[in-house]
C-alpha cells in the first residue's frame, strides 16, 4: 500500500486509485472454498448439474468473491505515511449484482471515499471497491469497506 503524508491523505478522497491485476478464478478455486466454508451447492462444485441451470455452469461463491478483495486491493489502497499496519474494519454496505462464472477474469477497481483520524494514531478508512468481470456490463459486487489503519 502505497504511504502519503497525513496532509495528503485528503486529496485522494473522491479520486479512483487505480484497478487490480486481471485474475481468473477457476474451479479448483471454487472446489478449495466449498471446503473451506463447507458450501458445497451444486452450483459452485457440480459443472455438469450446474451446466442445466440459468447460469450454463459453475459460479463462484459471492463469499468467494469477496474474499478475493484484499488480495486484488494490495498495492491500491493508500494509507498514513507510518502505518505499521492494516486491520479490516468490515463493510458499510455490500451488494451482489451478479454471479462470477467459473473460468472468468475479475479485477477491483477501488476508489477512496473517505479518510479520518478514529483516535489518536489510528485512521480510518472507507473505500469503493467494484469487482468487475471481464467483458461483462455489470459487476460482480459493489462493496464500502473500512480498514483501520494503525501507526
């Protein structure tokens, strides 16, 4: 995460920070989080069953997806020079617009919506993050989330 003096943190707000690498997301990916998480609905891990669905095949689990965001926001997100460290703060909202399918290629797209000092030495901050989907009109999910960013 790229470190801006405190003076500056300001003149991000408002501003998109930039877009993720492209990364698709496959089925072992999908098998290993069913796992993981114990969700295994046919539509994440069974392709031929899923292919009979109004999806055509397997889809990611929206948790999925979303667990993808701090992987896909690292190197966006600007932060108080002196950070020593990042915690999740949680949403203030989350919508799913539309399923991943399995064998896409999602990217983030983040924008800073608000930056301010919680408690002394301790920032917080609000972000846009948009999961989009290669070739694909909608997003896969429009999320506000906090990080709290610690000095």
């Amino acid at each position: 995460m790229p470190q801006v003096p405190i003076e500056q943190l300001k003149d991000y707000i408002g501003k998109e920070l930039g877009h993720s690498d492209w990364l698709t997301v496959d089925q072992e990916r999908v098998d290993r989080f069913a796992d993981c998480t114990g969700d295994h609905q046919f539509i994440h891990v069974d392709p031929e069953r899923a292919r009979e669905t109004p999806f055509g095949g397997t889809i990611a689990h929206g948790f999925l997806s979303l667990s993808l965001m701090p992987m896909l926001m690292e190197g966006l997100m600007v932060t108080p020079a002196g950070t020593r460290m990042g915690v999740n703060y949680g949403l203030d909202s989350l919508r799913f617009i539309q399923p991943v399918r399995v064998g896409s290629r999602v990217r983030l797209a983040l924008t800073l919506l608000d930056a301010y000092e919680k408690n002394p030495g301790q920032w917080l901050l609000k972000g846009r993050a948009v999961m989009e989907i290669e070739g694909a009109e909608k997003p896969a999910y429009v999320a506000e989330t906090l990080a709290l960013c610690i000095l």
